[in-house]
C-alpha cells in the first residue's frame, strides 16, 4: 500500500516508515484503531482545537496503555492539558530546561527556559520513568525553524517506545520525528500539510543514517 486515504507516500517512503502529504484531520481516518505506539509531535501552541482532535484522534488510534508526547509553550499549558484530558489520561509533565545567554551582568547573565512537553496517555503507560534533562540549543541546526534538537527528541524516544514499535507524528514540519526514530530503528508515520516542508522532511530523513548515540545528562525518577 502506497496510500493513506487518497493521499499518497514520497517516493522514497514505505508505508511503515513513511511521510504523507495532507491535512492531518483527513489523513488519519486512514490509520487503524489500536496501531500507534507513541505520538509524539509539536504542534502550533496557540491552537488549541489541534490538540482537542490530537487527544480525541489519540483515544482511538494508540494501542492500550500508549502515550503521547505534545510540545506545548508555557503560556497555553492549562489549556492544553485542559483539551487533552477530555479523552486521554494525564501522566507528569516532563520539563526541558535549556540553558542560554541573556542580559549583562559582569558581561555575562545565564537564562533558564522551560519548554512543557505534555504527556498523557491511553490507560496506564508502560513507560514509567520521568526525566528532567538540560540540552543546548533545544532547536534544530537543519530543518524547519521550529524544528526541535535530535538528541532532545532522540531521549524520549529511547525511553518510550522500543525497537520496531510506531511512532506518530501528525504536525512533523522538517521531519525530526521520523528522522530520528530512523536513527534509533523505530517506525514511523509523519504528516505535513505543507508540500514543500514535506519534501524537505523526506529529503532530511533519506540523508539520515542510524545509529544515533543518546548520552545526555539527566536526573530522573522513578514513578
């Protein structure tokens, strides 16, 4: 199958490894309920409706006790959780601190920004394990500009989902989603409505080779 509905993969994708072209609301009638190990995306913050249909499209399309992860700015976070919980389960926030410049105090002020990723998941999570991480630059140095950094994405996705499981990302923009779950040897499923931005995603992850090493530092606590 070289199709999703009526929409159709790259030319260098696969149906388990594959980046379609379309809007998300649309693509994902296609998906099978119960299929999707982790959903793992970054959607515009201020769009809330986005992750109203993310949770509802997330109720029947993750696999029992599945997760998903959604970056969200500080600013919109109780809204969020408040549209996710109406058909996910929440789990702990997890927090990524990043370091960087700011100001002049003695030439030099150190700023610590906290970007929310929300998690919640479908029943009980297998995954058990929060983390709280420190990674500079927290986007990417390719890809689209809103692109997060692969090692920050490569961790959770070493933590939540193993080997050959799915991972979902409806709003991938440059591609880093598939990218690194190519680099880590997990599936993946990736929609960008933009034509162009999905061309490059396709581009970026035919570039990509595995394997990525993850060694970034962490404190972490069992749940």
């Amino acid at each position: 199958m070289d199709s999703l509905g009526p929409y159709l993969l790259g030319p260098n994708d696969t149906p388990e490894n594959g980046i379609y072209t379309g809007d998300a609301r649309e693509l994902a009638k296609a998906i099978p309920d119960e299929s999707i190990d982790l959903i793992f995306t970054d959607p515009v913050y201020d769009r809330i409706d986005d992750y109203s249909w993310l949770a509802e499209t997330g109720a029947r399309v993750l696999r029992e006790n599945g997760s998903m992860l959604a970056f969200c700015g500080n600013v919109y976070f109780s809204e969020v959780c408040g549209a996710l919980l109406r058909f996910l389960d929440p789990c702990p926030p997890l927090a990524q601190y990043v370091v960087g410049a700011t100001g002049r105090i003695f030439n030099y002020s150190l700023q610590l920004n906290l970007l929310m990723l929300a998690w919640f998941s479908k029943g009980r999570p297998t995954n058990k394990w929060m983390a709280v991480q420190q990674a500079n630059p927290t986007r990417s140095e390719r890809g689209h500009g809103w692109g997060k950094n692969d090692l920050m994405i490569a961790y959770r996705l070493e933590k939540f989902i193993p080997v050959n499981d799915f991972a979902f990302d409806p709003f991938t923009g440059g591609g880093t989603v598939p990218a690194v779950c190519k680099m880590l040897s997990r599936r993946y499923l990736a929609f960008e409505i933009d034509p162009d931005v999905a061309q490059m995603a396709r581009d970026r992850v035919r570039h990509t080779q595995p394997p990525l090493p993850i060694e970034m530092p962490t404190q972490e606590v069992l749940l």
